[in-house]
C-alpha cells in the first residue's frame, strides 16, 4: 500500500460517525468494529474529555481515519517512507522517540507500543490523520488514544488546568483525589463513589479543570481505573474472578495481589459502573479535595488539611502547560482558540473558600468510616 493510496480515500465498508470535541468536531472513519467500539466505550458517559457524539452537519476540523489491515502492507508502507522521505525523529509519548519520514506533503509516523513489539504507521495530511496498522486487540486501541490525545491538546489549548487526579462525585459536587502515585488516589474515589448516597465516580489518573464566573468545572480524563488486589481488599471486594473485562485479568506470576503491586487491573468507565456499581459522571463542579493515604499499617484518620501541605502536594501533581502530557504535538492539532491556564496561586486561593481533607484508611472497615464521616463533615 502506497501513502497516496491511504489516503486518497477511505478503506472499504468502513463506518463514519462524528464526534464534538469541546467547540471542535472530529470525523471519524475505521473497517474495524473493534476500535469504533472500544472508543465508544472509552468516552462513555458523553462528556468524558469533552467528548460527545455529534451528527455530520459542520465540516471537520479534523478526520482520523483507521484501517486495519495485514502487517506486511504496514511494514511494507514504512519501508517504503524510509527509502524515499528525509528520515528524523518525534516524541511519541514522554521520553519515548519513534521514527517519522517526511514527504512531500505527508509525513509517517512510525507507532510502536512501549510493552510491544508490533508496528503501526500514522500518515499526517493537511486536516486528516491515517492509522494503518495490523488487526489485533493492541491495533484497535490506536484510534482510541489518537482520540484521547486529540481531545487533550483541545482542552490544554482551551486554558484547561490538568492534575495528576482522580475524582467522586456527592451531590453534585465533584472531589477531586489528589496525591503521588501509590498513595491511594484511585482507591479511595471509587471507595468513596461506592458508598456514599447518590454519588458518582469521575475518572482516575487526571483531571482537567476550566475556570468560570461561578468557580471550577471538573472534566474526567477517561483512562483506565487501574488497580490491584490490595485496593479491592481495602473496597472489600471479593468477586472479581466472576468478572469478563476488556483488558483481561493480570496473568499468573503478575504483583497485583501485592499491596502495593505494579502490575494492575485495568477497567473502563463501563466496567466499573457494570462490576463496582457506581454511576460515572463526566464533569461536574468542583467541591473540594482530599489528599489521600492508603496503607495497611497506618491508622484510620480524617481532618482538615492545612494550606502549606494542600499547596505542597498539588503543585507536585500539577501538570504545568508546559508539561509534555504526550510527547510532542507530532499530530499538529488544530486549535480555534488558546488562553492560558489559570495559576496555580489562583487556584489554591479558590480552594481556601472550599473543604480540603486529609485522610489515612487501611481497610475495608477504615473506608466505610470514612465514608460516614466525610458525609458528616461536608453537612455540618
């Protein structure tokens, strides 16, 4: 396959479906049924990111489109890159560079998974993006995280503030999770989701926050909730071996039973509301935060946090504008509008005006008391 072939027109019996990204439109285009539903159940509910479902009445501001085919016609469209554009080099993601080939009006992007070995290539033209890459579970998962990378650059150039977060919703009011990694972030939003009434689980990993008239709007960022057995075991959560989920259960000889484990459970936005029993909210306004401690051996506690440890710990978890979230802007995105983000000064200031908690939990009995006595303290 030539790159004048790729992109010249769209593969055969593809689907189209379009997508609002904030005040953008994406037209998307794939022939694999795997990656249109692995993006529909990634930015589910609507919301996630910005991301909604729209119909096909603007002209795009971008088209992505995604064909899956045998690896010897991407092998051979990269080989063929390599004998006839000036070779260099991008950031894929943080710290990891990749080969990319530039044209005559096209350049391709070598994509190569940190964890795999399997190649893919992205052809970039004026106004479209082209995924070529084998059909297989890592291959289905491209057009998701071009999706999701696309959709990060728009709210980043949007003047969005983005911590390292995750988040629960109590009534109405989103709580963003705050904290180093370990230190229990995830564990204790989907815990308190779990239990307290009528309230919601946001997403894991990352926030994004716009600042309005009336204060901050909280937008998930829809990663993976990814965690191990000793968060379960803290949730009190037993009956994960009955579970069916997309990214399979981490494999025998894996440290996901440890405490502390790196290797993890991942579950999408779906399956935690489908095995945790939590509704998932996309955005919502922001209410406060909680600065977590997840640990066996610590006793249980819940207090006020003070404004120098609140303010030390959000500004190691705060991705500045300058941060290279996802390596360079190797797709060029196109942007309507830019605006800085607010200051971290801003917005610690705004946060002086809300409730800001320390807490320490280290199991299942330690989470449902805390559950009752954050519920206590926000209706005082």
């Amino acid at each position: 396959m030539f790159v004048s072939d790729l992109v010249s027109r769209d593969p055969d019996r593809a689907t189209t479906r379009h997508l609002r990204v904030r005040d953008q439109t994406l037209k998307i285009v794939t022939n694999s049924p795997e990656a249109d539903g692995l993006v529909s159940e990634t930015f589910c509910p609507p919301g996630m990111l910005g991301v909604s479902e729209t119909g096909p009445e603007a002209e795009p501001d971008l088209t992505v489109v995604d064909v899956a085919q045998d690896p010897s016609e991407v092998t051979g469209l990269l080989r063929r890159a390599a004998e006839t554009a000036r070779r260099g080099e991008y950031e894929l993601t943080r710290h990891y560079r990749q080969p990319r080939f530039d044209g005559e009006g096209h350049t391709v992007f070598v994509l190569r998974d940190q964890n795999s070995d399997e190649v893919a290539a992205l052809v970039r033209t004026e106004g479209r993006v082209t995924l070529l890459r084998p059909r297989s579970g890592l291959g289905d998962r491209w057009l998701t995280r071009i999706v999701r990378d696309v959709a990060t650059r728009i709210a980043k150039a949007a003047g969005s503030l983005v911590l390292h977060s995750s988040a629960f919703v109590y009534e109405d009011g989103a709580y963003l999770v705050i904290g180093d990694s370990g230190a229990g972030k995830s564990t204790t939003a989907i815990a308190l989701a779990r239990l307290l009434p009528s309230a919601g689980w946001m997403g894991n990993d990352r926030m994004h926050l716009d600042r309005g008239e009336a204060g901050y709007r909280v937008t998930a960022c829809p990663l993976p909730l990814a965690i191990n057995k000793g968060s379960l075991d803290v949730m009190g959560v037993t009956d994960f071996g009955s579970w069916s989920v997309r990214a399979g259960l981490p494999p025998a000889g894996s440290d996901w039973d440890r405490f502390h484990g790196e290797d993890k459970l991942k579950l999408s936005s779906q399956e935690v509301g489908r095995y945790l029993g939590v509704r998932v909210v996309p955005d919502a306004p922001l209410a406060g935060v909680v600065l977590p401690r997840v640990d066996r051996g610590a006793g249980y506690s819940l207090g006020p946090a003070s404004s120098a440890h609140t303010a030390e710990v959000i500004t190691r978890n705060c991705f500045s504008l300058d941060d290279n979230l996802y390596g360079e802007d190797w797709l060029d995105v196109p942007v309507r509008r830019r605006a800085a983000p607010p200051s971290l000064d801003a917005f610690l200031e705004h946060l002086a005006k809300l409730p800001v908690f320390r807490c320490s939990v280290g199991s299942a009995a330690d989470v449902a008391t805390l559950a009752a006595d954050f519920e206590d303290r926000v209706r005082r």
